[in-house]
C-alpha cells in the first residue's frame, strides 16, 4: 500500500499549515521529526509510589521507575506476531479523563457533615484536599497535553474524552471550571467571599474535617501536616491551564446527574445551595439541606421530614458570603454549558448538539478521525442511586448505531461513565412512564454481536482496571476504567489504536500522573505544588483503600491485542497520513503559539 | 463516588419496608435497592492482588483472571499460556484473604490487602 507522493504531501501540508495559520514549511518538519517515547512524559519512564513515612502513619510520595507496556493476549488466545512492532501504524490516539470531581468546597449544597456522622458511610462527602481539585486538573491536564503526541508511535492526540463526574455537587462553579481547565481558560477557585476560604476545613466544630491551620483533628494524629495560609492561596490564586491541544468530548456522570452522584435534588436545595447558611455538623445538615432532598414527594420525604422533626434545633450552621453562582445545575445546563463554551479546542457542544437540547437525549456518536467511530452513552440513574444501567431507548439507538459502524467499516469505542462492575441500578420513578433498564451481561452480550466495538472507555470506580470481553468463537473487545483526579493514585490514561498490519490490532494503554512533583515541600503553594499535596493527602486518605486504586500492572501500561474486525488493508497509507497530518496540524499550531 | 452508603441504605430499607407493607409499592423498592455502594471495589482489590502475584511469580498468563462477586464472595477464572486454569478465590471475610491456584498448585493463599500496599510501593 502506498503513501502519499511527494506532491500530495506537500500540497497537504500547505494547504493544512494555511487552515491553522502555519509557517509553510513548519508542518512538512514536524511530519517528517519522529518522537520518541522519552520526548513524551508518562508512566513508561517514570511514576509514582510511596515514601517513607513523615509523621505518625503520614507518608510522603517519591518518584518510582516506570513501568513498561504488558502484552495481553487474552482476546488473541495465541502469541502475537514478533515482528508487529515494526510494521504498526496508528489509527487513532485517545486521551482519557474520568472522575475529575471538581469541587467547591465552599457550596452549602455540600454534604461534608455526614462524615462526622459516620467517617465509613459517608467517605465521599470530604476528602482533606477538596479545596484543590482546580490545580489537580490544571496539572492533569498539563500531562495530557505533554502527550500530544503518542508516546509509541508519534501520532498526535486525535480526540479527548471525559467519561463523567467532572463536578463533583452540582455546582455551577464546578461545571465551569471543569469546561475552564480543558480549554485553557484561567479559574481562580473560589466563590462567596473574595480571597476568604469559609468552609468546614476553617472551623473547629468539623472536628471530622483537615484543618490546615491548626490540624488538631483525626486527620492531625495521623500526621497530616500543619500549613498556615493553605486554603486561603487554595481560593485566591488564579489557576492557570495549558488546555487541551485536541477535540474533547464528555459524557454524564453520576456527579453530573444526582446530588452526591446518588440523591435527587429538590427545588428547596436550590435556596439552600445560593443561600448564606452552610452547615458544619451533620445534625444541622439534617434540618437544612435533606428538607430540600426531600421535596420530590418520595419515599426520601416522608423519611427525612420525619429526621427534620427530630432534630428542630438550628445548631452547627454558620453565616457564609451567599453567592448565586452556586446554583445548582439541572441535566439540560450540563449540556447547554458544554455548547456554550469556546470553539477551541471545540468541538462545539464536545459530542452534545442542539438537538440533545431539544430531545432531552443525552447521548451522542462522533467520528475519532476518519477510522473510528465514538459513542458518548449516558449510563446514569437519574432517580437515585451511585451505580447505573442502560436505559432501553438509549440500548435499542446503540444497536442500530453499531450496525451502521459495522458496514461503514469504522472501528467503534463505546465511552460511559459505569463500568460492567457497577451497571445494575434498577431504580425507576415513583410515578409516570418507565423503560427497563439494561444490566452489564445484557449489555456485554449486546455489544459482543458486533466485530467492530474494540473498547469500552469508562471510569466510576477510580480504579486502573482492564477486562477482556471474549467472543465465543475468538475476538471480542476490552474495557479499560481509569483512576480519577480525586483519589489516589490519581491518575488518567492514554490509548492508542494500532494496526499491526498482520490481521491483529493492538490498543496501548499509558497512564499519565499529572503533572507535578512526587513529593511535596511543605509550605509550597504554587498551582503545581497544591496539585503535589492533593495526592500526596490522597495516598493518606483514612477513609479510603488508596493502594488498591492502582490497579495491577495487568491494568496500567499494557498493549491489548485482539484480532482485527475487518480486513485493515483497505485503510490506505495515504488515508493515515491524512489523518495524523490534521491531527499533527493542531499541535503544531499549539506549540508555535505555546510560551517555551 | 466512593461514600459507602449500604447501611444508609439498611437503615432506609427499614423505613421503607414499613411504608411498602402498607401501599406495596416496588417502584419504591427500586429506590432503596439502588442506595447501595459504589459496586466493584472488592472485585477490584482481589483482581488486582492477584495479577500481581501471577506477574511476581512470572506466571505467563493467555487469559488474565475475570473476577465477579456473589453475597461478598469473590471467584476468578483465567488461564495460563499452556491452558491450565487459573483459579482466585475470596470468601470476603474481613481481612479480605484469596487463595490463588495454577492447575493443581497452589500458588498463593493469604491477605489480599499487603500485595497492594507492596505493589503501591508501602514498606512496613
């Protein structure tokens, strides 16, 4: 199969190097220029582990070796060929974000107080490094775009996904600093009172929460560290973001659905959210915000007024600067914010269109590239409940949608936010129409009649985790489910689609750690340095299981062989080299424009 | 979303079962099924100890361990190059324990929690 000439080559470079406002001769170089995996910054050279211990049962971080990519050959069921790697050739290169829980850790609509209630039950509700989950994106996303280009073969980053929970409560704030962060757009992460941090973490009632001022809580007899001044440079410092080089798209999550990923809000919770009252002990929490759980008229009210009766008592609120930026917002704001925000690195709407808008669907496919077709599922519950399913509607349009895939020969990725773990939540409303809901082995069966699915990108757990989906009679497809942003090791994930041009496709998963030091300074308070401490807190997360977050080797940086689907061969060089120069095109732009 | 929220879920289900006897509403009981946990993670846990010692003790796998759980247990199957089974299994008692068998042999059996921390880089 041949490439381009010489004259396609250059007539393609001239005219895409005109489309993003290129010196001439800048593509052709950055064409012809290899990269080689150490140009590239992942886990392949260099990750992160565990320290020594700093104080009491506190560790610190330190820099580990890399580790490199494990063959698995579990849908292949043979040894791959030896000589694939010198043949390969990219098809689409995908970066992976899940579970950045962006959060505003000064919003009243936050449930801190249940942790003080039960620390277990309720490990979700605070994290001692909640108010700087902005500089972990920041940083996040600095990783990814020092990915631009794969770190295997050199092909530039073809699209970005999200799959769910980018804000964490709700918030307004949350949902645009999310956007903010992958656009490149500055967020000073703060709301209320300008350059004053007023939250659980400042008063000494939370005794449940990190005070980092005087530590004198569960979290200071473990050694968190004492750090005067943290969460008023955490609110009052703009945190700036590199942005993404490529196309991003996004997916709900159950953050994105439900209060807590698992409640409904109610309008009274609204007035709660803007209001200034916040609650810092969960008694008080009890009284104020569950009445606004409470007002769908379900089951949950006639429990919670009957706690609201308990407990008349106002104790544990405090006066907080209100802000009606902290309104909630509802499922069709996820979708108009997504629509609204900036045309690049677009694309407008990232997967959602008007029409979403206008049907209510919340789901979508886009085309990766001219080879792979993407589809953006909303796997979520929107009654109640953490875990989710596969609405019937929604089931039926994927079928019909893989079908069409299939005889256009495009490869297919499904993205959602559940993983086949956690896809059996059967809760249906208390009244008006309903549609079974699809559970994970219905599903997997579904989606294994077509050749053409190879991966399944999802996230949820915050958990590395890769299975191998068998096809009785061979093949089948993977489903990889990263880390998050918000728990240890917090981490996302590159994946690569290669054709091995022997009848095999590889997927090459690399972890990315974000972009920051392994081991805090104590008192560092730059955007990377607060990024540093949030992980550094996150592996000590008492309330957490943070080591089992990492997966296995098996569930990291592996190359995932299954057979090719279709006959490759009828994807041209030509094709590729079309393809991966307009990729190339956005991160040469980038990097002309990129301080040094 | 990690918050563990099944005795929240008890603790509603004890509440509801009283509404419920009177109106026998199982739309109302979808509601209290789905309170909950985040499910998965003990799957997780025990499926990734596993591959670990299977890496440690060079194992060459062709079909890494597929995990699922019933009422708290956990059980593995995968295969080795040469197509001998693998086995995992974990009766979820706390501490989480797995016994990991190749074949006939056993390969493994003790704490699930120590071969994360051990792989996390954690040194006692």
């Amino acid at each position: 199969m041949s490439g381009l000439s010489r004259r396609d080559f250059l007539a393609l470079t001239g005219v895409l190097a005109g489309a993003v406002a290129l010196p001439a001769g800048a593509l052709g170089s950055a064409l012809a220029a290899p990269t080689l995996a150490t140009d590239v910054p992942t886990t392949l050279l260099q990750t992160i582990r565990y320290g020594p211990i700093a104080r009491g049962t506190y560790r610190t971080l330190q820099n580990a070796p890399g580790e490199s990519f494990l063959e698995r050959i579990d849908l292949l069921g043979k040894a791959p060929a030896a000589g694939r790697a010198a043949s390969r050739r990219s098809l689409c290169y995908v970066g992976h974000f899940s579970d950045m829980h962006i959060i505003d850790g000064q919003s009243p609509a936050r449930l801190e107080p249940m942790l003080g209630q039960d620390a277990s039950l309720w490990a979700g509700a605070f994290r001692p490094h909640d108010a700087l989950t902005v500089h972990v994106a920041s940083a996040m996303v600095a990783a990814m775009t020092e990915a631009r280009r794969s770190p295997l073969t050199g092909a530039a980053m073809t699209a970005a996904v999200v799959t769910g929970d980018s804000a964490d409560m709700h918030s307004r704030y949350e949902l645009d600093w999310y956007i903010d962060m992958l656009d490149g757009v500055t967020v000073t992460p703060n709301s209320g009172a300008v350059g004053v941090y007023e939250g659980v973490q400042a008063w000494a009632e939370a005794t449940y929460a990190y005070h980092p001022e005087d530590p004198n809580d569960p979290f200071g007899i473990l050694g968190f560290p004492r750090l005067p001044g943290l969460l008023s440079a955490a609110v009052s410092q703009p945190v700036p973001s590199v942005g993404l080089v490529s196309p991003w798209y996004s997916v709900y999550g159950n953050h994105d659905t439900l209060l807590l990923g698992t409640f409904p809000i109610g309008t009274d919770l609204q007035g709660w959210a803007t209001g200034d009252r916040k609650a810092a002990l969960w008694p008080a929490l009890g009284v104020g915000a569950f009445r606004g759980l409470a007002a769908d008229a379900s089951v949950f009210t006639q429990l919670f007024n009957r706690l609201q009766d308990q407990l008349s008592a106002q104790w544990g609120i405090r006066r907080i600067t209100s802000d009606p930026g902290r309104r909630l917002f509802n499922q069709q704001e996820f979708m108009q914010a997504h629509l609204d925000s900036p045309s690049a690195p677009g694309p407008v709407g990232h997967g959602f269109t008007p029409a979403n808008i206008d049907s209510g669907q919340t789901w979508w496919s886009a085309d990766f590239g001219p080879f792979v077709r993407a589809f953006g599922l909303d796997t979520c519950n929107q009654v109640v409940g953490a875990d989710g399913a596969i609405p019937q509607d929604q089931f039926e349009w994927l079928k019909e949608q893989l079908a069409i895939a299939t005889r256009e020969n495009k490869l297919a990725i499904l993205l959602s936010h559940h993983n086949s773990l956690t896809l059996e939540n059967d809760a249906v409303p208390d009244e008006g129409p309903t549609q079974p809901l699809i559970h994970a082995d219905e599903f997997i069966a579904a989606v294994l009649e077509f050749p053409n699915v190879v991966a399944w990108l999802n996230g949820h757990t915050h958990i590395n985790t890769i299975q191998a989906h068998q096809r009785a009679g061979g093949g089948g497809f993977w489903e990889i489910t990263t880390a998050s942003c918000i728990d240890f090791p917090q981490q996302q994930q590159t994946v690569e689609i290669v054709d091995n041009r022997d009848g095999t496709l590889s997927l090459f998963t690399t972890v990315l750690d974000h972009r920051s030091p392994a081991d805090y300074t104590d008192g560092d308070f730059s955007v990377v340095g607060l990024a540093s401490l949030s992980r550094q807190m996150a592996a000590n997360d008492v309330n957490e299981n943070p080591t089992m977050r990492l997966g296995s080797l098996s569930d990291r940086n592996c190359e995932l062989l299954l057979p090719s689907p279709f006959d490759l061969s009828t994807i041209t060089d030509a094709q590729i080299q079309v393809a991966q120069a307009e990729a190339l095109a956005r991160v040469v732009a980038f990097e002309q424009k990129a301080p040094k | 979303m990690s918050a563990r929220l099944r005795r929240f879920g008890a603790i509603l289900a004890v509440g509801v079962m009283a509404v419920t006897s009177l109106s026998g509403c199982g739309r109302l009981m979808s509601q209290v099924g789905a309170l909950t946990a985040v499910g998965g993670d003990r799957v997780a846990a025990v499926g990734a100890a596993a591959d670990d010692i299977l890496i440690r003790e060079r194992v060459q796998v062709m079909q890494w361990p597929q995990c699922s759980e019933a009422k708290k247990a956990v059980s593995c199957t995968g295969a080795a190059l040469d197509g001998v089974p693998i086995t995992v299994e974990s009766d979820g008692s706390s501490p989480l324990t797995m016994t990991i068998t190749v074949g006939t042999r056993e390969l493994f059996r003790g704490e699930v929690q120590p071969i994360l921390n051990e792989a996390a880089g954690q040194k006692p």
